[in-house]
C-alpha cells in the first residue's frame, strides 16, 4: 500500500516536473486533478515554469520533505517558547496555532514567491478574499459562541468590533507583505523578460545582419562577373593594350573594397561611391560603347555613413536589368544628395526599364536585400523607391541624415 | 546545307561584349583558318536576322545578349545549323549542355578548348544536319528553367504615327508586321502603321507561339491566317484574313505550313 502511494507520487512528481520543461507534456497528464494543475502549469510563462522548475529541482522528493519536517519543527518550537511565555495557553494549543501561523505564511509566501503575476493583477481580489475569510471565521465564532456555548449576545456583540479590527489586522499583515514580495518578483520578471526578449532580438538581427552579409558576397563575385572580366583582361594583355593595366588596377581595387566592405556593416558615402567607380569602370571596358557613366558626391556627405554595398547592389541591377539586355546599352548616374532631414542616393539608369524587373527573381532578390538591411539599420526611417524613368529606371534610397 | 560539304564553312559569331567578341573571332581564325565568318552579331536580333539572310553553317552564340538571348536564337534556328554556345555560367550549365549534341565554351574562352569544338564541329559538317539537335528542344527548355535572367519579356503595345495621331496599338490586333527596310510596316484590320524600329528588333518581344515568323522581312499573327497556299515545291504563300495582300514564306520557314 505505502509502495503504491510512493510509487503513484513518484509518477505524478515527474509528470509535473515534465510539463515544466515542456508545456507540451500537458496533453499526456492523467485525467482529473492531475490534468488540470498540468494545464494550469502549461499556461505559465516560461519563466514562471522555468522559476518552478529550478526550485521543484533543487526541493523535490525526500529533501523537500525533510525540509518540510525541518519546517515544523520550528513552528512547534516556537509554540512552545509562546506556551513558557504565556502559561496561560495550553501547550497543545500554543503548538497547534503556531503551526497554523507557520504554514499559512509558509504557504502564503510561496504562493507570492511563485504565484506573483496574478496576486499583483488581482490584488484587490486577493485582499476581499482574505478580509472576507477572516472575517466569516469571526462571525462564525460568534454564532458559535451565542448558540452552542450560551455566551449572551449582548457580550458577543459588544466584543464584535475590536475582535473584526483584530482580523483586519491579522489580514492586512498577511497580505502586505505577500503583495510586497510579489512587487518585488513581479518587477525582476519584467527585467528578466525584457533581457530575454532583447538578448533574442539581438540574436535575430545579428544572424539577419551574418545572412544578408553571405548572400551578398555570393552574389557579389559572381563566377560570370569574374570570368568575363579576366577574358577581357586576357585579351586586351595579348595585344600589348595599356587598358589591360588599368582594367587589372580597377578589378583588384574592387575586389579588395568588396571584400573590405562585406565585413563592415556601415561605411561612408565616400568609400561606397570608390567601390561603385572602379565597378563601373570595369564594366565599361567590358561593354565598351554601351555604358556611360557619371557619379557625383557632394563633398559634404563623403562621410555619411551607410550599410555597406547598398549602391553597389543597385549599380549592378541597373547593369544587369537595364544597361545589358538594352539593344543600345545606356548611361548611368549615380549622386548623393542632401534633401533636408534625409540624403537621398539616386541611381538612374537609361535602360530597358520596370517591365524588366517584374519578373525578374534575380533583381528581386538584390533589391530584397537592400530593404531589409535599411530597415535593419534604420528601422522605418530609410526606404527604397523604385520609379519609371522613361526610359529605364530609377531606384531612390533615402536614409536619415542624423545617424542612429 | 549545300555549303556543309564545301571545305570554306561559313559560321556566325554572336556575343555582346567587345573584347570578348574580339577574342572569339581571333581564337576562330586560328582554330579554323579555313572557315569564312560571315557576320558578327551584338545581339540576339543581329543574330537571328543575319542567319536568315546569310544561312550559316556553324554559329557561335553567347547565352546572355541583349534582346533575343542565345537560348532564343538557337531555339529558332533549330535543326538548321550547329550550334555552340559560348557561357560564362557554371557547371550546373556545363551539366545540361553535356546531356545534349550541341558543344559548349566557357568564357574566356582558352585556344585548345576552341580546337577540340572546331574539330568536332568539322565532323558534324559531313553528318546529315538533323543528327544535330535531335533533343535540342528538350534541352533548351531545361537550360531555360535552370538559368535565371535569360527570360525575355514581351511587347503589348506599340506607339505608331497615323497620319497625325500616335496611336497605341495592341500587340493581339496587329494581322502582320512586314519589314521595310530600316522600317516595319504594321498592318491592321482597319489601318496600317509605319514605325522605325527594325522588325528583327520587334521579334524578341513578340510571343513565336502566337506570332510565326514566315520569313525574314514577315512575321505574322497566327490567328490572321486564313491558309497557306503551295506555288511549287519550295514555295508557299499565306493568305490573311479580311485582308487581299498574300504574304511568301520563305524557304526556311515552309516546314511551320507542313501537315
């Protein structure tokens, strides 16, 4: 018989400390009681379960046990030095209300310990709960005391108020310090939920920034980029051109900003519009007759900071999507300009245009990942617009002047 | 194919880059001393234009050009001559190109690389054309799905003078488009316009399911075609609806007509 109970408590102890480390448990529970704790467990924050979880940890089984005796002994000493001070109460007596006062607060204190998100939503509840309790035992005694002891009701009345002042009392000192010790819990919730929900954010954006960054540097030397620039290089070298040398200088300079760049998450006007140049100048090599250019920085933005290859990334769309499927090829301007609280950066390109663009899963992707880098740096306060130029297209970032 | 057994083949070379055009041609001359190039397109509508007018036995087309893209042309050219496609794109390419009879180069392109496609190109010119590109259909719809960017979009409206209006005309409306020198003329059930784009550039954005090309200087809207007429053995005419002109389809193109 005893084995069963331990037994069937043993079970029930690790059914509850299973919900605890999964709510999903919850649905497996045994019917009845069990079920409804392990739902009403399962309902808990997870910080609520994981507080549970730490303390049922390190107090479950035999040790809480113990400890509970430990507990016991310790009210009932105390009713046995209130019974030396106060002969006048019987030893019995002064053991069992000690008791009773130790495991209410006992009880009282875990309850605020654990149960604090509800005690202080609820704490008006709380205190009509134990004004009223208290104050029915009151009036219970009194019945009592007037129907089966025979004390007049006269005597019983008159004691009334001052024994209802006492309960009040008695309530108030119960509740204000558990309302305390939930203020006091409920507030290191807060900053514990906020740490974990800003330690999680920050976790999402810095995988967001790494992902954005990888898929930027595969886009970026593209196998087709990089073997028709070296076809190029590789001819013009076999005729003795000069260009061969200067096409050579413009790739390594790009590829070096590149690779710079792709490990930086911001860096200046100045730095981004010399990795865009020697892009383009090796483009026009490549293309010859079919690109133009112009680039034009205010030397008063130079230093504006900026997520790292956005123009770059609209460059080589404006090449991609409107220079090259172009039957005549076409210009592009890029400028930078200072229009009040923003700077707008403005890449124009006199090629094939919007059509293009729709359907374009590549384009997409590029223009994809500069959105989500500007709002990943500015949140709501940078944007790109995209516009019919007639011809061609013309693509606006616009990000604050103030840097965050 | 008449010139397939003549020892001066003559190739066509397409690709848009300059430099890259430049040492294609110059690796070919070395390669193939005895080949005659007879046109160096810029494009995938030079491309196509020049084959029909110079009908090539071997031509060389870069993958990613402006306007038609090499896909597109070689799609078009079909089984009339062999094709070598010229790609900067990676292996997964490489793959496709592998599992069909057409030859491939990576650019840049490197000199042995170029003798060993010459050299195989100069067998298939004795072979029966056909044996070129028996699943070349199949394979081009691959490499289609498999690269992104080469899609070419397509024409609704054109803007045309009419006297002096500029009106916007719907693809779907046009009964036929025929080339007038450096003009297209478009020809419509109640009207006809004179526009100045070349018809080899209209091509890349007309739909070839719904608009045939009949012959070089003729395209027309299949759903206009009223029958197609046999003159003789090689010749066909086709003859529009509602509309008294009869439009010759070209040698190459008699097999559209064929039951």
């Amino acid at each position: 018989m005893l084995r069963r109970l331990v037994q069937w408590h043993r079970e029930w102890e690790d059914e509850v400390h299973g919900v605890l480390v999964d709510p999903g448990h919850a649905a497996v529970a045994q019917s009845g009681m069990r079920r409804r704790l392990a739902a009403k467990l399962a309902a808990l924050t997870p910080i609520e379960r994981r507080q549970l979880r730490e303390f049922s940890d390190a107090h479950r089984g035999p040790r809480g046990y113990w400890l509970l005796a430990k507990l016991l002994m310790l009210f009932s000493a105390g009713g046995v030095v209130w019974h030396l001070f106060v002969p006048a109460m019987g030893w019995a007596f002064a053991i069992g209300v000690a008791n009773a006062v130790g495991i209410t607060l006992l009880v009282g204190t875990l309850d605020a310990w654990f149960n604090y998100r509800k005690i202080v939503r609820d704490w008006r509840k709380f205190l009509r709960q134990m004004v009223g309790f208290w104050g029915v035992m009151v009036l219970v005694d009194a019945a009592f005391k007037v129907a089966v002891k025979g004390v007049p009701a006269r005597v019983v009345f008159a004691a009334l108020p001052s024994h209802l002042g006492w309960v009040l009392a008695v309530a108030l000192l119960i509740w204000v310090p558990q309302l305390a010790v939930s203020l006091l819990r409920y507030r290191q919730y807060q900053v514990l939920a906020e740490q974990l929900q800003r330690e999680a954010e920050n976790e999402r954006l810095a995988r967001e920034l790494a992902e954005s960054q990888l898929r930027l540097l595969r886009a970026q030397i593209e196998p087709h980029f990089l073997f028709n620039t070296l076809g190029a290089v590789q001819q013009l070298a076999q005729h003795g051109d000069p260009r061969a040398a200067t096409l050579t200088g413009d790739l390594i300079d790009f590829l070096r900003s590149s690779m710079r760049d792709i490990r930086s998450e911001q860096v200046g006007l100045a730095a981004e519009f010399g990795l865009v140049e020697s892009y383009l100048k090796v483009m026009q090599v490549r293309l010859g007759t079919r690109l133009r250019f112009e680039l034009r920085l205010p030397p008063a933005l130079e230093q504006v900071r900026i997520p790292s290859m956005i123009v770059l990334t609209l460059v080589e769309n404006a090449i991609k999507h409107g220079i090259e499927p172009a039957l005549r090829g076409g210009g592009i301007d890029v400028s930078a300009e200072a229009l009040g609280s923003v700077v707008r950066i403005r890449v124009q390109d006199g090629g094939v245009g919007m059509s293009i663009l729709s359907g374009a899963g590549e384009g997409g992707t590029g223009l994809d990942n500069v959105r989500h880098r500007l709002r990943l740096t500015y949140g709501d306060g940078a944007g790109l617009a995209l516009r019919d130029g007639d011809p061609g297209l013309i693509a606006d970032v616009t990000i604050p002047r103030q840097q965050p | 194919m008449s010139a397939a057994m003549n020892t001066h083949p003559t190739v066509l070379v397409a690709e848009d880059e300059p430099l890259m055009r430049e040492r294609l041609l110059e690796l070919l001359a070395q390669s193939w001393p005895e080949a005659r190039v007879a046109l160096v397109a810029e494009n995938g509508n030079d491309a196509w234009d020049g084959f029909l007018e110079h009908e090539p036995d071997a031509v060389f087309l870069d993958i990613r050009m402006p306007g038609l893209s090499g896909l597109e042309v070689a799609e078009r050219i079909g089984t009339m001559a062999h094709v070598v496609f010229v790609t900067a794109y990676d292996q997964y390419a490489v793959d496709a190109f592998d599992a069909g009879a057409v030859d491939y180069l990576l650019k840049p392109v490197q000199p042995d690389r170029l003798d060993k496609a010459v050299a195989r190109l100069r067998d298939k010119l004795g072979e029966r054309p056909a044996a070129a590109g028996a699943d070349m259909g199949d394979l081009l719809r691959h490499l289609k799905a498999a690269l992104p960017g080469v899609r070419q979009e397509r024409t609704r409206w054109i803007k045309a003078s009419v006297g002096r209006q500029v009106r916007l005309i719907d693809v779907d409306e046009v009964l036929f488009f025929q080339s007038d020198t450096r003009y297209t003329r478009i020809v419509l059930r109640d009207y006809e316009a004179l526009i100045r784009t070349p018809l080899k550039d209209l091509i890349s954005g007309l739909d070839p399911d719904r608009f045939w090309q009949i012959h070089r200087a003729t395209v027309v809207n299949v759903n206009a075609v009223a029958a197609a007429e046999r003159l003789d053995a090689e010749r066909m005419q086709v003859l529009i609806k509602g509309c008294s002109e009869k439009l010759p389809v070209s040698r190459t193109f008699v097999h559209l007509f064929r039951e």
